[in-house]
C-alpha cells in the first residue's frame, strides 16, 4: 500500500445527460508509466483531466499521497503543483520567455528564490535539449519544441506524478520522435506518468500497464503483452485492428 | 509608402465628392408658390423656427401648406434662399437682421401677426418672480429700455448697458444666442450681446447679483429653467397661453410681430466664394470659433476616453470573472444591465438625460457633464472590446496556470490580461476615433464644440456650407491622424510578438 502515489475510487464523471466515465477504480504505484488507450470520445482524456481536478468529478475520490483532492477543504493549490500536466497544446505561456514559463510558478509559490528558479531553468532545458532557446518567445517554436519546453515547466515544479494528455497528437508525424524521446527518458528517470495516447507501438514500449477504456469503465488493463497480444476482449481486439491497420 | 499615397488619394476624392453632392443639391432648388401676401401662405413651403409662435400659429395653418421647423432661423433662411422654401415666418426684427445681411430676401409689408415677449421663470420661483419685474417696471421708469430698444431695434444711438455687480450670488439665465438683434455673438468673441443681454445684466444689477449666460437650444430653455439649470430665461419668448401652463411669465418687455420673408426674385446669392470664406473665418476673427469649439471637443474626447477605458476594464473584468467561474453573480448583473441600457439607447439622449435630469439641480461645468456622459457611454463599448480580447486568449493558458497551482487572479493578472491588452488596443484606440465624432452632439446641451462652434458661424453668416465643410475637414483631419497612428501602434505590436 505504501507504493501506491494515487488511489482512484469509484470516480464518475458526466456532462449534462452524458455519462463520460462511471465508477473507476484505479492505484497507480511509484515509478509506474501507465498508458491510456481508447477509441475517441471513450473518456480517456477526460479521466486523467479529473487526476488534475482541470475536470470537476461528480462522485468519487481521488487520494494523491495520502491527501483527498476531491475534498472542497482541501487546498489544491498546494497539492497540484506535485501533478505535473503536459497538454496536448502545450498551453505555454504566451506573454513570457520560455525561461520564465519554467520559473514563473515555483517563484511564485516561494518553492526557489528567482536565481534558483534560473539555475534550475537551465538544467531542465538542457535536459530536454532547448538550452538554446530559454529567451525565445513560445511563438518562436515548432511545435515539439513547444512540447517540450512545457514538459520542462511541469518538471520545474519537481511533480511526483506527470498526467499527459495526448501529448504528441498535435505535432507533425517528423517531429513527434523528439517529444516521445523526452518522455522515454523521463520513464527511464524512474518519474511516475499516466500517458493517454493513440500511438500503440510507443504505448508497447515505454509502458508498465495499459489501461483500454470504453463505454465509461476500465474495459480491459494489464501489461502491454496481455493487452496488444493476447487479450480476449472483442472491444478491444477490434480497436487494435482498426489503428494497427 | 504606397499606403499613404492611397489614404491621401481617398481623402481628396472624398472632399471633392462631398462638395460636388452639396453644389448639386444646392442648385436643385425648385420654384413653388409665389408668396405675396399673409393669405398666399396658404398651400406655400413655410420655414419656421421650432416652438416659437410662427411655428404654433403657421402649423395650424390648413390647406396642403407644408411647414418645415429649423432648430435656427439661420436654417430657415438658407432653405429659403436655396428655394426649397416659398417663405419664413420669423421674428420682426430677427427678420430686419437677416434681411439685412441677405439683400436678395424681403419681408412683406403686411406682417403675420403681432405677439410680446416676456422672460420665463420657473412656475415655483415666484420670489424672483416679483423681483424681476419690480427691477424691470424701474428699469422702464428710468428709461433705460427705451435706450437699449433704440440701440438695437431701431438702430439710433449707441446706448450699452455696462454691468456693475460682477461678484456675489449668480443669476443664471439661459438664452439661444442665435437670435439678433436680441442675444447674439458679435465681434468673433463668444461674449452673447442684444437687447435681452444687455437688459438682463441691467435686472441683475438691481437684483444685486451676477449674471451668468448659459447658451441652450431655444426648444430646451424651459426645460433648463424648470430643472433649476437656469434661473431665468430671455431668448424673445412669446407670451402664449400654451406656455403659461408650465412656466410664469415675467412683464412684457417688448411688443413685436411675426414678419413674412419672401425671395425678391431671380436675384443670386451675390457672395463669391472669397468673400464667403473672409466672412466665415476672417472677419471679426471668427475662426476662433472653430479653434475654441476644437479645444473643447480634444479636452471632452480625451477624458471621456479615459473613463471609458478605466471603467470598460472593470467591468470586462467582472463579466469573464463570471463567465469562467460563476463568482460576482450580483456585480455582473448591474454590468449587463449597465451594457444593455447604454448600448440599447442613443448616445444623444443618454447626454440629455445626463445634463437635464441627472445633474438639473447641480451646478456643474458643461464640458464635465459631456466628459462624464461620453466616458460612461463609451465604457460600454470598451468593456466589450477588452472582453473580447480576454477571451482571445486561449482557454488553455488558464488550464496550465491551474495545472500549476495558481489562483485565477494570478493567472489572470499576470499572463492572460498581458496578452488581452495587447490584442485589443487597436479597438481602443478606435474606439476613440468613434468618440472623438461622437462628441458632435454636445451642442444639444449648450457646449460650444468644434460642431457647435461652425454652427455659430452659421449663425452670424447665414451661409451654411463654408463653416460646416471646414468643420468636416477638421474632423477627417484628426481622424485621419489617428488613424495612421493607430495603423503604426497595430505594426509596432506585431514586430513585438516575434
């Protein structure tokens, strides 16, 4: 039990008359990269929006170490910092450098005094290659660069969980190889991360436990193996054969 | 370069355009009824003066005679010498003076009708009431109205009034200065002279206080002195029954009638344009008209823009705050109550309503009542451009900022408001294009503006078309002004984004 980072109980989730997501039960364990998949609309998205509270659930709990996030008294400004977010339009920024994208939060929180903030800018910025760019404005970037400048700002923030959101859906098929190799690194860091993404042969590779969700629930969940070669759910095996195609 | 070049290029053909429209329209004049005598007007074009008595007693007219009712008998007279009118009733001596000026026009022997003029009092002043006339019945005694009417009306003698109390209470006393030889401007200065001028210093004088002169459109002089705006009027009203139910008369002062004005026939207007121009702006330094109108209109635009910025912004701010997350329920309700009334009602009424009913019993400065009314129109508008460009920055900015752990405020302060401004100062700055136009109406309150101020000038020279084409000119000039600046702020903030 003491591995378990976040604890996902009964979370349902509707939009007017449309039930998005029923009753899901989930533990993600430290250190564990979880990838999402599912046929669009199925909720995937707004699942790991509700780990971040970007989705008000409408039942349900979700406890991120050890502190009920769904509780109204709890102060999420204190906890969501420690859930770092990467979106599928990277929502950098616009009116500030990529430098203080990455500083503007842990500055403002009081976590690091600015030259600390600076200091740390320029490490993650190396790490995820765009030293080279921390006085570049965002629309001065391609779009990976984008991605990965936004990455570096969640990182700043030293998260203890990354939820991404079809993190590569919006970048051109040639420059999607750079974003997934941040990320590959960050899971080989040891960095906990829930990834909802429709790109099957990288879900197979970079993943502990994937998760197939449709019709509101957890359809199908176990390793990559179990999922992509030997499940038995119909659902599922008619998905994979239509985005394998 | 190359835009400059088409900007200017448009301009000259617009000018060019509008005169030649106004030349076409002002040939097109075509003869109707020959009017040679009071029964002929009956069936004839007739111009008149709103709510003086020719307008009353000539409307009651029958028979197909087509009134035509002008805010200024200056306007009348135009009309007529353009020949869009057979005839103008009008005041005697209004008549004489205008007449005067126009040797193509004539007014008939037999005149419309007689009629006295009376100041006007409010109906519950009846202190001041009995203190203006016991002040006029000595001023009679002591000859001093024969001397003013020989000055003025019968144009022997050169008697003036000089004021004596200068400091004290104030006796205010709205007037249309428009209407010689009772209250009009002379010698290019915006000091109002005339008999009702002159005669209403000397009552102030045996009141004991200081006159103050408030230039009010004829038809709203009532209404002023009824409010409390002013505390007298003399604007040559006539005593009719109809008037007597809202307002107290004062002692006749004046027994005059109504005369005819009629084209001599065939003559031309007799003016070149070159005199036409000396008239306008040279004579009597009367561009200063203009200059002080243009000083008036800068100072109102300017302010009224600053309210409307400051206040457009608060209340944007209340209605995203809103929209995003539901708090401010009861502020956003007063905020679209505030938009739906400003926006659902002309601008000139929501001044008039402003200066007559709002502030009627304050004594505050005019050019302070337009600044107020236009900046709290334009606030209207203001908020709907920062709006729109709070929402054109993308939602997700928000997400992030969330994501981050920052509050609303902070996210809204720091990054979306940074990048909203910058997308909307080009409507901002529009937005005070429109307003500098806009502020044309003030003269519905008595400000003399840069339109009013053509208006005066019209007013001394019956000739419409110079002062209102140099009045346009001054106005596409700034605009276009403006609009260059406001074409170079839109590239400056461009280069900044990359």
């Amino acid at each position: 039990m003491s591995d378990v980072i976040m604890h996902v109980e009964k979370l349902t989730k509707s939009f007017g008359d449309h039930i998005v997501l029923k009753d899901i039960d989930l533990d993600i364990t430290k250190g564990e990269v979880i990838s999402i998949i599912g046929p669009s609309g199925c909720g995937k998205s707004t699942f790991v929006r509700c780990l971040d509270l970007l989705e008000k659930p409408d039942s349900g709990h979700i406890i991120f170490d050890g502190t009920d996030i769904t509780d109204p008294k709890t102060d999420t400004a204190q906890v969501l910092p420690k859930i770092g977010m990467v979106f599928q339009s990277f929502n950098l920024f616009n009116n500030m450098t990529v430098k203080d994208n990455i500083t503007f939060a842990p500055v403002h929180h009081g976590i690091m005094s600015k030259p600390e903030a600076d200091k740390k800018a320029l490490e993650l910025l190396d790490w995820v290659g765009l030293t080279d760019k921390a006085d570049d404005y965002p629309s001065r970037l391609s779009g990976g660069q984008k991605q990965r400048a936004a990455i570096a700002r969640s990182l700043a923030m030293n998260p203890d969980i990354m939820l991404m959101d079809e993190p590569t859906s919006a970048l051109d098929p040639e420059i999607v190889g750079e974003v997934l190799g941040i990320i590959r690194k960050l899971a080989d860091s040891g960095m906990t991360m829930v990834i909802v993404t429709h790109d099957m042969s990288f879900a197979k590779e970079v993943s502990d436990r994937v998760l197939f969700i449709d019709e509101t629930r957890i359809m199908e969940s176990g390793t990559p193996e179990e999922v992509f070669e030997h499940t038995k759910n119909e659902r599922l095996q008619k998905f994979l054969a239509a985005v394998m195609q | 370069m190359k835009k400059k070049n088409k900007i200017f290029r448009q301009t000259v053909l617009l000018v060019l355009l509008s005169v030649f429209v106004l030349s076409v329209f002002t040939a097109c004049g075509s003869k109707g009824h020959a009017v040679t005598d009071k029964a002929s007007l009956t069936g004839a074009r007739v111009g008149v003066q709103i709510g003086t008595t020719g307008d009353t007693d000539v409307s009651a007219l029958k028979h197909g005679t087509k009134v035509q009712r002008f805010d200024k008998g200056a306007d009348a007279i135009n009309t007529l010498k353009q020949g869009k009118l057979d005839a103008v009733v009008i005041d005697g001596e209004v008549a004489k003076a205008f007449v005067k000026q126009n040797p193509d026009l004539k007014i008939l022997e037999e005149p419309f009708e007689t009629e006295e003029y009376a100041g006007v009092i409010a109906k519950d002043n009846t202190e001041l009431l009995d203190k203006v006339n016991k002040a006029m019945q000595e001023l009679q005694d002591e000859g001093i109205l024969d001397k003013l009417k020989d000055t003025y009306i019968n144009e022997k003698g050169d008697y003036h009034y000089k004021e004596k109390v200068t400091s004290g209470d104030t006796l205010v006393m709205a007037s249309s200065i428009d209407f010689p030889p009772y209250e009009y401007f002379d010698n290019g200065s915006s000091t109002p002279v005339g008999f009702d001028v002159e005669m209403a210093y000397a009552i102030a004088d045996k009141l004991g206080m200081k006159l103050e002169i408030q230039n009010i459109q004829f038809d709203a002089i009532i209404n002023a002195v009824n409010s409390g705006k002013a505390d007298i009027g003399f604007s040559g009203f006539t005593v009719t029954e109809e008037r007597k139910k809202s307002i107290n008369f004062t002692s006749n002062y004046m027994e005059t009638q109504q005369a005819i004005i009629v084209q001599k026939g065939g003559a031309g207007n007799g003016q070149s344009f070159g005199d036409k121009l000396y008239n306008s702006f040279i004579k009597d330094h009367r561009f200063n008209y203009l200059l002080s109108g243009l000083v008036n209109t800068i100072i109102i635009t300017i302010f009224a823009v600053l309210i409307g910025v400051v206040l457009g912004f608060l209340i944007a701010l209340v209605r995203v705050t809103h929209d995003k997350n539901g708090n401010l329920k009861v502020l956003n309700f007063i905020a679209k109550l505030y938009l739906t009334i400003v926006r659902g009602t002309p601008m000139m009424i929501q001044l008039l309503i402003i200066y007559f009913v709002i502030f009627a019993s304050v004594d505050i400065s005019k050019v302070l009542v337009a600044i107020i009314a236009f900046g709290l129109n334009s606030a209207a508008y203001q908020a709907e451009n920062f709006r729109s460009g709070i929402m054109a920055v993308d939602a997700g900015q928000f997400e992030a900022g969330h994501a981050l752990g920052l509050k609303y405020g902070t996210v809204m302060t720091s990054i979306i408001l940074p990048q909203a401004v910058k997308n909307v100062l080009p409507a901002i700055a529009n937005e005070f294009i429109s307003l500098l136009k806009e502020t044309s109406i003030s003269g519905y309150i008595g400000l003399q503006d840069l339109t009013q101020g053509g208006m005066i000038i019209r007013s001394i020279t019956y000739e419409a078309m110079i002062p209102l084409l140099a009045v346009a000119v001054i106005y596409l000039v700034i605009v276009l002004i403006l609009t260059w600046l406001v074409g170079k702020l839109e590239k400056a903030l461009r280069k900044n984004e990359r």
